[in-house]
C-alpha cells in the first residue's frame, strides 16, 4: 500500500475510536474536555498509532486488538506536546497548525488537560486486559522513558552533549515512545519472541531517525508545512544533531538509522514492504 494511503488509514480509524472514547466520557467540565479535544484533533500526523496498528498488521494481518492501545498512546504523545509547548519548557506558541493549548486554554488548563489525557489514557488501555502492555507504555512515558528525555533535554538546553548523550536523549524523549508503539502492536497479535525482538529493534532504529529528522526539519522546515514553529532549538542553545554535527551528517545519520531500521525487518520477507516505505518516508517528510 502506498504510505500516504497507509498513513491515511491508520489515522481514519485511531480518530474514529478516540472521537467514541470521548463519546463516552461524560460528566467532566466542558472546558476541559474542548481544550483536550483541540489538541488531539488539530490534525497530528497520527505516526505512533500508524505503527501500533501496523506492526499488529505484521503479526496477526488484523489490527482490531490494537485498536485502544493506539488511542492511549497518541493521548500520551499529545500530552507529551502540550506540556513540551509550555512556557516553562520549549515556550512554543503554535502546535499543529493552531496556537498550542496554553495560548488557546491558558497554562493551568493546558497542565490540566496534559495530565488528563495521561490518566484517560490509561483507562483505555484497560480495554486490552494486558498488564504486560499497559506496564510497557507505562514504563516508556514515565520515569524511565519519555519524561526522563524531557528532563535530559532541559538540561542539555546551552551545552555541547557528546553525540552518545545525544543519542540517549533522543532515545528517551522520542526513542521509547515509538518503540513501545511497535512492541505493543506486536504484543497484542501475540507477536513470538524472535518476531518481538526483530520489531523492538526496528523501533529503536526509527525512534532515532524520527527525532533526527525532526531536529533537521527545525532547521530547514517551513512553519506552515510543519504546523509548528521553526528555528526555535538554535536560539534556545538546544542539543540537536544539526548543532552537534551539522545538517549534512545530520543527514546522514538519519540515513544510516533508517537503513539500520530496515534490516531488522528481514524476517518478515515483503509482509513487511509497508514497514520499509514508513522508514523511508522519515527521509523525505516534510512535517
Ligand atoms: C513531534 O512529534 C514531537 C516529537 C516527539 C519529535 P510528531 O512529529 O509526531 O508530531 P504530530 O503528532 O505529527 O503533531
Ligand atoms: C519533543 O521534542 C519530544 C517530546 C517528548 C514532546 P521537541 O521539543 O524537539 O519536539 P517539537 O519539535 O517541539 O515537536
Ligand atoms: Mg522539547
Ligand atoms: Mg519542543
Ligand atoms: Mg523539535
């Protein structure tokens, strides 16, 4: 399948389940909900649950399992943008092509509807009765995953980290977020051992490309295809690759992460043709 199409898909029916899931929540103050809801629906490019259902694909060619740990992760990864945008850390006004939530709701709501969209999303992940995913998502966001890069970038803002701190940075911001996206896909369509470690490598690899590619479009991007502002990590001193090893080596490290990516997926024959093009689609995207 064409990625776009790929991409499309995945997105129509993440959306279709989040827009039920709030649905169903009822009795909590408006305002909470809209400014929750202007964040989750201002149109991200929906790439975490496009891999938990896409590596469910892989395994068990049926993705309905991993229909709710889809959901729960982007409500995570919204949240992570919401707070990431606040003044007190990357001090960001527009975030998906809208001013972000604290511009939009003010900064105790934009807190508030961050850490109720963690605490929702762990609710839905109930739905999967698996403690073995739910503690996996759970580990990646937290104290040793997502959060921990959060704080590791903070403090990395007007150093010059080596490239191996940088690495880790990355991996924990960004890093293990994506691939707990993959592993939890996997492990809801009962993904064996061999197949669990080959797509946990796969995640590793993306997740660093990922955030390479990200750090590179801060540099060359365009506020109006990403949706967000542009040149904000040089003039916060941020750690980036482009300011760490400059845009060309940038690049070719994203290269060489993606390539790193597509090898591991080599026990999955062409099954996993939709895999390779999301990796090389990191190349070339342009928000
Ligand atoms: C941006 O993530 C923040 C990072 C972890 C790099 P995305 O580029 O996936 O943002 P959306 O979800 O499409 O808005
Ligand atoms: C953010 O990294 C990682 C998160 C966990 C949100 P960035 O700070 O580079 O993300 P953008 O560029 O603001 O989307
Ligand atoms: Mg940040
Ligand atoms: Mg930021
Ligand atoms: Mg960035």
């Amino acid at each position: 399948m064409e990625i776009n199409a790929f991409l499309a898909e995945k997105s129509r029916r993440t959306d279709e389940a989040l827009y039920k899931i709030f649905d169903e929540w009822q009795g909590a103050p408006p305002r909470l909900i809209e400014a929750m809801k202007y964040s989750l629906f201002a149109g991200g490019k929906r790439f975490r649950p496009a891999l938990v259902l896409g590596a469910a694909d892989l395994v068990a060619g049926d993705d309905t399992c991993a229909i709710p740990a889809a959901c729960a992760i982007e409500m995570i990864h919204t949240y992570s943008l919401i707070h990431d945008d606040l003044p007190a850390m990357d001090n960001d006004d527009f975030r998906r092509g809208k001013p972000s939530c604290h511009r939009a709701f003010g900064e105790a709501l934009a807190i508030l509807a961050g850490d109720t969209l963690v605490t929702m999303a762990f609710a839905v992940l109930t739905r999967t009765e698996n403690l073995t995913v739910i503690r996996e998502i759970a580990e990646a966001a937290g104290v040793c995953g997502m959060a921990a890069g959060q704080v590791m970038d903070l403090e990395a803002e007007h150093q010059k980290p080596s490239l191996s701190r940088l690495q880790s940075i990355h991996a924990h911001k960004t890093g293990a977020l994506i691939r707990a996206s993959v592993r939890v896909g996997a492990i809801l369509a009962q993904a064996n051992p061999q197949q669990l470690d080959a797509l946990t490598q796969f995640g590793e690899h993306l997740g660093l490309a990922f955030q390479i590619t990200d750090d590179i479009l801060d540099v060359v991007g365009t506020p109006e295809k990403l949706g967000k502002p542009v040149g904000g990590d040089a003039t916060k001193e941020k750690a980036t690759y482009p300011s760490l090893v400059g845009l060309a080596e940038s690049r070719r490290l994203a290269r060489e992460a993606v390539e790193s990516a597509i090898a591991t997926l080599s026990p999955f024959g062409e099954r996993a043709d939709t895999f390779r093009a999301l990796a090389h689609y990191l190349l070339s995207r342009e928000n």
